[in-house]
C-alpha cells in the first residue's frame, strides 16, 4: 500500500532518535577536546629526529647526510651540514645537520625520509596537534622542535622502536667485532714495521655505513 | 484562576492599553498584538531551529550541537551574531532593489498569515470573516517573493530553484486549499476562529476534532503533504537542492538577507502547522476534556510544535523527490484523492448522525486511497536506457 515505505522509514528514524539516548553504541561519538581516544600504535603524522642520551643536541642520530631532503617528494626538509664533526652518541666523530627544518604546511606525511634513512634517524610521530597562529614560523619545525628521545620514541610506537633498536644494537656488535678483529690483526702485523700499509687498509670504515 | 491564566495575554493587554484615552485603544490593541507576533514567532525559530538540529543529530546517531550555552541552547543566537556580522553581497549584475525587497516580502507575509490564527481561547490578532481565505491569499503571496528572489539574483540556479519552488508551490497551494475546503464544507465557516471553536465539544473524554473523522483523516494527510511541499521541506525540498542547485533561489544571499529567508522559512512552517492545528487539530481545544484547565494558549503552541517536531522527523527520514515524482504526486495522486475526499465530506455532511456514515465514509476512503495508490503511483518499469547518436 502506498505510505508502507514511509511509515517503515519514519519508525526506523524514531528508534535512532530513541536510542541514541540509551544506547552508547549507537552515540559514537567522542567529544574530542575533552575526551580522546587513544591512538593507535601504527598512528603517524610528521617526521621527528630521534636522540639518543638526555642532551638532544649531541644525541641526535642524524648525520646531516641529505638523503630525506633529496628523497622528499613535497621537498619539506632543509638540512644544512655542519662544517665540523662532532662525537656522536657512540663516540664517533660524525657531521651533524647544523640546521634541520621541516616546513609541516607542506609536508604530507609519506614517511618516505623515514625508509631511505639509513641512520633510523628520523621517525614518524603521532602528535597532531599542531595549530599555530603564526602561519610561517610556526609550521616550519626546527632541529629543536623535531628532536625527541628515543624513550619517546618507545613511548609512542614501541614494537617499532624496540626493532629499531635490536637493529641499532645487532650492527653496533657487529661493527664492534670488526673493530676487534681489525685491531687484533693490525696488532699482529704492527711486529713486522715494514707492513704498516696494510694495517690502514684494514681499518673499518664506519660502525654505522653498512646497515642492511 | 483557571481563566484569569488563560486569558492572561488579554487581560495584559486590556491593563496596558487602559492607560490610554478611549479613542486609541483598539488600535494600541493591534500594535501591541502585533508586536507581540513579531517578537514571539522569531523566539520560536530560534528554539526550532535548535529542536531541528538536536533532532536531526539524534536521528543520524549524533550529538547536535553542544557547544554553545547548556544543550548548545544558545546555538541559534551564535548563529545569528554570525550572520548579521557578516558582509551583504550584492551580485553585479543583479537587480538591487527586487534583490533586496525580496526576503523582506517573504518575512512580511509569512507574518501576515499569523493575523488570523486563534493561537487561544479570544487571542487572535484580526477575527476576519473569511480568515482562511485571507491565510491563503498570504501565502500564495510568498510565491511572488521566491520568484523576486531567484529572478533578481541573475544566477542560473537561483532562477531554476525559484522557477520549481514556483511550480512546486501553485500545484501543492491547489489541494492545500481544497483539503481546507471540506473543512469549510462541515463548519459551515470562513472564520479560523469560529472553525476553531466549532472543534471545541466533547463525546465523553473525547475531542470532537475534525482529524477523528474519516474525511477529516484523509484531509489532514493530504493537508500535511501539501503543507511540507509548500514550506519546502524535505522530502520536497527541491527548489535548494543542494546537490543540483547550490541552494536554490537563495544563492546569492549573504549575511541578513539569507537570515531573512532562513526565518520565513521557518515562518511558514509555523503559520502552517498553526492553520494545520486550526483546521484539523482542534486550534486551541484540549485533547482531553478533563485538561481543560490547562491554559488553551498552550494546547494550540504544543499542538504546533508536534507538528514542527514531524516536519522534522520526515525531514531525517526521507530522501529527495525528483522533479517528474514531484509533480506526478501532485497532480496524479493527491489532487483527484482530495476532489475525491470533498465528495465523501459532503456525503457525511449529509448522510446524518449514525455509525453508518462512518462505516461508508472511511470504506470509500480506503478503497480509493489503496486503489489509487496502486494504480496512479504505480513505478513505471523502464528498460536499460539507450541513446543515438548522431551520425
């Protein structure tokens, strides 16, 4: 009969009205402010630059090597590398990024910097609340801004950072032992002087260039 | 006591014009009940507008808003701040002077209409003679607004969304005013207030409203159809369709002026549901006779926002007509079931007191409504669609 369909959506309509007074599942909604859901662990937003240690200046991991500026599709990052080496947070004298920027209003969160890093220096972060009155400087992160300790790291995507870690940690023994294997056979043939060429050779490159 | 309450409004006003000479009285009378109208009905808008809101929230699984004062009770008055702050744009090209005359048209004839209604026991602004008349004449006249409006803006959509309300409203005004004809058939009256009145007795417990009659069903369906159609709501909101037309005749409208429309809009619905509640509803009558100490002035603005309440109730549930569905409703459905519906009035006007009357009335009803229902609104079962091209 004509005006079924009509009382049939009126009734359905009514029981959403009713029930979203009762029923919790029906009212979803999360009044944000407030009240928050928390994020999810594979939750991204912008890119940050871990640090290892307390002081975020000497710890950070990044060697100023400009691949996640070259890679950028949107072209967000600007990286400026220091004229001097500094210790890194394992001792070894490494460049540094003098200045490190990230324009946020531009970039659009790929976390292609994050995959070419060959350093696990930059990561992906889940704090989107970055509203700022000031339009320029205030969407244009600095190396301050962007550094954050790998505790934070852990903090906020820990399967991921414990990975990372293991990694880090796998290649610093595995560089070690080179370092010691080198050392021993470098000892061995310090005997005979004339060899001395060899021993520089032998030297490793870098504990940190091989990561695969 | 019981009447002192429902006559309040008259009594104030006899208080506050019996300060003056003799001679001004009726005309201070009028001011003051005009000025009351034009305060109380924008008041009620904003509490629509806000009902609408909640309820439309509500009926999505949402919240509505909640923001602004306790419930988001004060949305509407944000709502308006904003809007009279922002800028009035003025197309360049456009005709400035019908532009800007149009919303003002539409507001003051929307408000007209309120002249007439019984919105109490002795409350009405003008007891005309042929008030229902009058009622229609006002609204009919917002047609010619909506026209000035879409005609002035110079914008393609705003003249296609003035151009089907024109037409979607002169084909539903023809059975809003043949559903109030069978009205008129069994008062005997033109006058609101007297149609209101004539309401006002009871069977037992029971109203001897015009709704608890077969004929007087069947009218009020096709009354509310017709008066959802001639509001533009939804489902017949054609003429600011937002997915074709931008919204319609009021486009180019910024700032006050597109407030203007919002509130006639809104208006419309009030005077509308209020000539619903008067023809059909019993005006200001209780619904119970042992609640007839219950001021009458609240009887008619409850009734009133029921029926608000359903505008927006079939505003969450139905979606859109297209314009074909539109008219063929009009013209194949619910005209010829009115012409039939006055027929049936007159043959319970004639056929006597009894159970019969009933029993043959609300027969003939049905059968027509069912039988017109399959036939007339039946789908036409259309093949895959194919086109030619020109070689």
């Amino acid at each position: 009969m004509l005006g079924e369909g009509i009382v049939k959506g009126m009734l359905e309509t009514a029981k959403n009205f009713a029930g979203s007074y009762v029923s919790k599942e029906r009212l979803t909604t999360v009044e944000y402010p407030e009240e928050r859901i928390a994020p999810i662990e594979a939750a991204r937003v912008f890119p940050f630059l871990v640090y290892d240690g307390t002081d975020w200046e000497s710890g950070l991991r990044c060697v100023a090597c400009q691949i996640c500026e070259k890679e950028c599709p949107p072209k967000c990052i600007y990286i400026d590398k220091s004229k001097d080496k500094k210790p890194d947070a394992l001792g070894k004298a490494q460049f540094y990024p003098s200045r490190f920027d990230i324009d946020i209003s531009v970039c659009m969160s790929c976390q292609i910097c994050v995959e070419v890093c060959p350093f696990e220096a930059i990561k992906m972060d889940n704090e989107f609340e970055l509203a700022t009155d000031d339009r320029f400087g205030g969407l244009l992160l600095d190396r301050k801004d962007l550094a954050k300790s790998n505790q934070y790291y852990h903090s906020i995507h820990p399967t991921e950072a414990a990975e990372v870690d293991a990694r880090l940690a796998a290649e610093k023994a595995k560089a070690d032992a080179k370092a010691k294997a080198a050392a021993s056979a470098a000892a061995a043939k310090a005997d005979p002087a004339a060899k001395a060429e060899g021993a520089t050779k032998a030297k490793p490159e870098s504990p940190m260039a091989g990561g695969d | 006591m019981a009447t002192t309450l429902d006559q309040i409004f008259i009594l104030l006003r006899d208080w506050i014009t019996g300060f003056l000479p003799q001679a001004w009285r009726p005309a201070a009378g009028i001011v003051l009940g005009a000025a009351t109208i034009v305060c109380l009905f924008p008041a009620l808008f904003a509490l629509a507008v806000w009902m609408e809101r909640k309820g439309l929230g509500r009926m999505q699984n949402r919240l509505g808003p909640n923001r602004v004062g306790p419930f988001g009770l004060l949305q509407p008055i944000a709502d308006g701040i904003k809007s009279l702050t922002k800028e009035d744009i003025v197309p360049l090209n456009a005709d400035a002077a019908v532009h800007l005359l149009a919303p003002v048209v539409l507001v003051v004839t929307v408000f007209m209409g309120f002249a007439v209604l019984p919105m109490g026991r002795n409350m009405v602004l003008v007891d005309m003679d042929a008030g229902l008349l009058f009622f229609f004449a006002m609204g009919a006249s917002t047609e010619v607004a909506v026209f000035m409006a879409g005609w002035s803006s110079r914008n393609k959509y705003s003249l296609l969304g003035a151009m089907r309300a024109v037409a979607q409203m002169i084909s539903y005004e023809v059975v809003l005013l043949l559903s109030g004809v069978s009205v008129v058939m069994i008062s005997g009256s033109l006058s609101l207030v007297k149609i209101a009145s004539a309401q006002n007795h009871y069977t037992g417990w029971l109203p001897n409203w015009y709704i608890f009659t077969p004929w007087g069903l069947a009218g009020f369906i096709m009354f509310a159809i017709a008066a959802t159609a001639e509001t533009n709501r939804s489902p017949f909101d054609l003429p600011e369709g937002e997915s074709e037309l931008v919204a319609g005749y009021h486009t180019e409208y910024s700032g006050f002026k597109f407030a203007l429309f919002f509130l006639g809009e809104y208006l419309a619905m009030f005077s509308i549901s209020g000539l619903g509640t008067t023809l059909f509803l019993g005006g200001w009558s209780a619904p119970l006779s042992i609640l007839t100490w219950v001021p009458s002035w609240i009887w008619f603005f409850a009734k009133v926002m029921v029926s608000i309440f359903v505008f927006i109730w079939m505003r969450g549930t139905l979606p859109r007509l297209r314009q074909d569905q539109l008219m063929n409703f009009a013209w194949k459905f619910v005209l010829p079931f009115t012409l039939i519906n006055l027929m049936v009035t007159a043959l319970w006007r004639f056929m006597g007191e009894g159970w019969e009357r009933w029993a043959v009335c609300s027969l003939i009803l049905a059968a027509v409504f069912v039988l017109m229902g399959k036939v007339g609104m039946r789908r036409e079962h259309l093949g895959p669609r194919s086109y030619r091209y020109a070689e």
